[in-house]
C-alpha cells in the first residue's frame, strides 16, 4: 500500500487516531483528550478540551526552540519600492506590542477587530496581536466599497477597526480613511477606534474623537503575552459573498485551524521548515489567511508578502524576480495570475533573465484551472504545476496532488485526488453517489476535517441550509463535476454553471477548456445565456493574447469548429466575441452570473469586488 493510500484510509477509517498524530506536531498549552465530539449544536468539533494559542505557534515557539534568527517575513513592495525582512524574533516583538496596543484600547479575548489594509507586513501584525489576545479578526479586503465594508462592520460588531493611510495599486494611491469613514456612517454599529497606520504615499486626517495613530499608540504600547484559548474558540471571521448579497462569516476555529494548516505544508506543499514559500495572494482572502500568514509561520517557514501585480509592477517577470530574489521554493496563485503573465509574455521572454534554482513546485488555486493555462507554465517554466482545489469555507484543499506523501501523474483539468481527511463523493440529485465519470453534486462526507467551518457568523440556520441540508450526512460544495475510474476529481466549476441545451446538461468549463486551447486565446468565459426555443444556448467571450488579431472573424469562426470538433452539434456553440478584458473580482474571478445578467437583459448590480468597473461597460457595449 502506498503512503498516500496508508495516510487517506487511516484518515478515513480511524480519523481520532489520525488527527491525534497530526495535533501531536503543535505545540499545545494542553494537548487535547476529547479529539472528536459535538457542540450544542450538533456539529462535529475537533480537539474540544485542548487549549493553544495560535499566535504563539506562530511567532514565540519558533523563538524558544533557538530559531529567532530565521527570516520569518520578507516584505517586496514594487509599487512603492520598498523591502524589509523580519525574523522570528523580530515578528513576535512587533506583534506582542501590537496586541499590547490593542488590550490598551479595551481589546480582550473574544472581541472582534475589523483590519481594513493593504498588503503591508502591519496587516499580518494586526491578524497575529488578535490571535495573541484570543480576539477575533475579520479581515475585509482593503479598497473594498464603504457599503460592503459597513455590512460587515454591522455583522462582527467590532471594538477595534485597524486601517492604514492608504492602499498602492500600480500607479494610484487609493485613499482609506474616508472609505472607513463613510462604512461607520452608513453601519448601525459604531466602533469604539479606529487605528490608523499613516504611509507616505498619503497622509490620512485623524479628525473624529475615535481615530487613533498607529505608531503614536505603538511607541508607548507595552508587550502582551499569549491568551490561552480553547480549540474550539473562534481566530477569525472570513466573510464570502453570498448568492443572496448578504455576505457570509466563515467562522474559522483555533484548534483544528492550526492542526490543519501544520499538516497541510508538509503534505501538499512538501516543504519543510526553514525553506521559502510565496502565496502571491492578498490577506483579505481566505489563500492569505491560510498561506501568507498563519500556515507557513506555524510550520516554520519563510513567507513573503508581496504588494504588487502579477503584470505592469513593472512587467510580467515580476512573479519569476521575486521567485528568484528570495530562494522561493514554493509558489502558490491563481490561474488568472499566469493567465495575465501568458497574455503580456506569451513566448515568456521574461523568464529567461531568472533561472530560479530553488523554485520546485508551483501551485495554482482559486478557480478552474484550465489545461492551456496549465500547459503553458510547465512548458515554460520546466516546473510542475499542482493544481488543487478548496474552498473559503475549508480553509485548505480538499483535493490536490499530496506530493509530500506520493506524486501522482498530472491528469490536465484534475485536482487530482482528495486530501486525506476529506472523503469527497460525486452525488445525484437524489443524494446517490453517481459511477465512474458521471457528472453530480461534489459532497463531502462529514465529519469535515480539523480546519473547516463549524458554522456562520451568528447564523447557525444559513449553515445547515446552505451546506448541510441538502444531503444529510454530507456538506456540500456547491461545486458540480466527477470523479475518473482512476480516483480522480474533476471539478467542472459551480453547479450553476452547467447548462441546459435542449435538454442537455452541458459543462460550461468543458467548452472553456476548448476554446481556452487556441494558441490566440489568452482568457476566455463561457456561459449560458436564455433562449425561447432550446432553454440555453453557450456564449463565448474571449480575450486573445498580445499580437493576436481576428480579421475578418476568423478566430471567432475557429473557435466554433473547434467546439463542434471536441464536443459536437450538441453544444450548440455559435457565437463567440473578442473582447479586450474580462469583468473580475480583485481576487481574478470572472463574473461569470453579472455577464449572464447582462446578455439575458436583467438588471445587475455592480459588485463591489469588481477590479474594474468599465469592463462591465464593455461587455455592454459588445452585446449589443
């Protein structure tokens, strides 16, 4: 037996035995007697008696086991021109004073904090000196809409609202005082401060009786030691969109949350500690969370925290410097992150100037990853590329190729195999698990493993309802596609995305892996747009690569063979647009519900995690 079949059917069969070995790699203030049990609420819960503090995992036990030296952060800033490193040593310092600051503001365990910040290492100080209070952060993106900002304030009820002067985006400074400002007024929950961390690039007014300097407060703040805290008691509160609009807070606990990401860097990420590892990512999402700060600090790693673009801070090679700069050994982003170096640097002529001799793996999560795009990077690169697949609300992957335990043949379009831990079956609309290569549900079988969501932010109800109630015994991943004789799993994209031709269920990820394979195609979205007679029809829209251009729609019509050759007629794929970009969320996710709003004429209302506004217009403009 393999070392991964060993590792997944222990996990599966005896998993209290196996999470006791993983919570036996922490160093616990009390080592945990009840492993699995039940809250009041009938929820699985992990390591319940044990009591830990996340922060000092991360920073002090590092320190007392004689690696204080070690960098811990490197901060690279391309578009302000700055870098700084941080050990261990010095990390724990600034933190323990930051927590320091925050109990001086009447911050205690089990209160939350609202940070409202760029990527700038006072951002994963804020999220460490609340772990060391045992308070509860909730990051929200910075540069997010004041109203986004406001229901989210509303729903955490902070006492604390942590900000800095400013965010840098390529070449414009984007203000956040006034943001913050204009999100108190408009919530019904008013906190008691608001911290302000002042940068260069613009100073912010202190002009209200609760705004507070940052480094005013930290020149007299006196450090803070770690608050013990149960497993069970909540780190943080993610907040993701909900189908509904109102926003759902992933609550993330302290136990299984530590267990799970020390797990996880050996196992899928196979680095060890000491070594380099980048998640070119932003902390106000879930991969920043769980691969910028906590994972990589808890294991003993060095991460880096990058404040720039993939492209235009100053190039496409801005990914490969930093990769070679800093020894990374391991690279972590979203496919629409390679997906932009593809377009700009389609020979990847930008490449060639870093040979990056440490850089082993590179990994890509977020969304599909589509096969071109796959192609594309090891070909040029000469580095595997793992794709792995998870979810805000897990916390870390629930299938991806271990390549710590067993490196499994890449399959293109395959997150390859579950996590051990995770038991993921492909389910029918009855909640029977579908055969070999049958399309359905993606559910896993509870318990979920240490790390995953125990329940919403102050709204048990939404959790059964939107995870657990659809199949009993199961939590549901909204996410739709099959599972290969070979074990492999196939995620097609979200279950809305499937459509129906005459009565045909059709993948829209199918027809994208197609039309993404053109040597013109740089992006591409496909979805599902009305129509009287067959219910659906597909839709492409596509973004070509630097040097590419259709005359006389000759790459439109292409296209249409191509999908007619790989999938058939009964695709029902006939129309194809050139547009110059994609509607995205800052994270890189395509709008995919907004473009179908737009061509079936539906009122849309613009999200407030748009990266940019006029490429709505555009595609307007273009269905016209």
């Amino acid at each position: 037996m393999s070392a991964y079949q060993k590792e997944y059917q222990l996990a599966q069969t005896a998993p209290e035995e196996f999470w006791k070995q993983q919570a036996n790699k922490i160093a616990w203030f009390k080592f945990p007697q009840i492993i699995l049990s039940k809250d009041e609420q009938g929820i699985d819960r992990w390591f319940a008696d044990g009591e830990l503090n996340t922060a000092y995992l991360a920073l002090d036990h590092h320190v007392e086991q004689g690696r204080g030296d070690q960098t811990a952060l490197i901060y690279d800033s391309p578009v302000t021109g700055q870098k700084a490193r941080y050990t261990y040593r010095v990390l724990r310092d600034q933190v323990a004073k930051t927590a320091g600051m925050l109990a001086s503001l009447g911050v205690s365990k089990g209160d939350r904090v609202v940070i409202y910040m760029p990527m700038i290492p006072e951002a994963a100080m804020a999220m460490l000196a609340c772990a060391r209070l045992g308070a509860i952060h909730s990051v929200v993106f910075g540069g997010f809409a004041p109203n986004e900002l406001a229901v989210r304030i509303e729903d955490a009820e902070p006492k604390v609202i942590m900000t800095a002067s400013c965010g840098v985006e390529i070449n414009k400074v984007l203000p956040y005082k006034p943001l913050v400002d204009q999100a108190i007024m408009d919530s019904r929950w008013k906190p008691d401060h608001v911290v302000v961390h002042q940068r260069k690039q613009c100073q912010a007014e202190l002009n209200q009786e609760r705004d507070k300097d940052w480094s005013a407060l930290m020149r007299t703040a006196t450090p803070h030691d770690c608050v013990p805290v149960l497993a069970t008691d909540p780190l943080y509160i993610l907040y993701t969109s909900g189908t509904t609009g109102k926003p759902k807070g992933v609550v993330r606990d302290n136990g299984g949350h530590a267990v799970a990401m020390n797990y996880s860097m050996s196992t899928i990420y196979d680095v060890e500690p000491g070594d380099v590892y980048w998640a070119a990512s932003d902390v106000g999402w879930v991969v920043g969370h769980s691969y910028i700060v906590y994972a990589p600090l808890i294991y003993g790693c060095t991460t880096i925290m990058y404040e720039g673009k993939p492209v235009r801070t100053p190039d496409p090679g801005a990914f490969w410097r930093v990769c070679q700069e800093y020894g990374v050994k391991a690279l972590f982003s979203a496919p629409t992150a390679f997906r932009a170096i593809k377009k700009e640097d389609p020979e990847g002529e930008h490449l060639k100037q870093y040979p990056m001799p440490s850089l082993k793996t590179i990994f890509m999560a977020g969304e599909r990853l589509d096969p071109p795009t796959l192609e594309w990077v090891q070909s040029k690169t000469g580095r595997p590329v793992v794709d792995h697949w998870w979810q805000t609300e897990t916390g870390w992957a629930i299938a991806g190729n271990p390549i710590g335990l067993e490196n499994f043949a890449v399959k293109p379009g395959s997150a390859t195999k579950p996590i051990p831990g995770y038991l993921v079956e492909v389910l029918n609309e009855l909640g029977e698990p579908q055969k070999a290569s049958e399309q359905g549900y993606i559910a896993i079988k509870r318990p979920l493993p240490p790390g995953c969501l125990p329940t919403v932010w102050r709204n048990h109800d939404r959790f059964e309802s939107g995870y657990l109630s659809q199949f009993p015994g199961y939590y549901v991943s909204g996410d739709g596609g099959y599972i290969d004789e070979d074990g492999y799993l196939f995620v097609m994209g979200r279950i809305d995305d499937v459509i129906n031709v005459a009565g045909h269920r059709l993948s829209t990820g199918e027809m994208e892996e197609v039309v993404g394979g053109h040597e013109a195609v740089a992006e591409c979205a496909v979805i599902g747009i009305h129509d009287d007679l067959k219910g659906q029809l597909p839709l492409g829209l596509v973004v070509l690569k630097d040097g590419y251009v259709s005359e006389g729609g000759a790459i439109e019509n292409e296209l249409l063979q191509k999908v007619r050759q790989e999938i058939g007629a009964v695709a029902c794929f006939k129309r194809a647009l050139i547009v110059d970009r994609l509607p995205k969320t800052r994270s890189g996710k395509i709008l995919r519900r907004v473009i179908r709003q737009i061509a079936d004429g539906e009122q849309y209302v613009v999200p407030s995690t748009i990266d940019d506004p006029s490429s709505l217009q555009e595609i307007e403009r273009v269905l016209e």
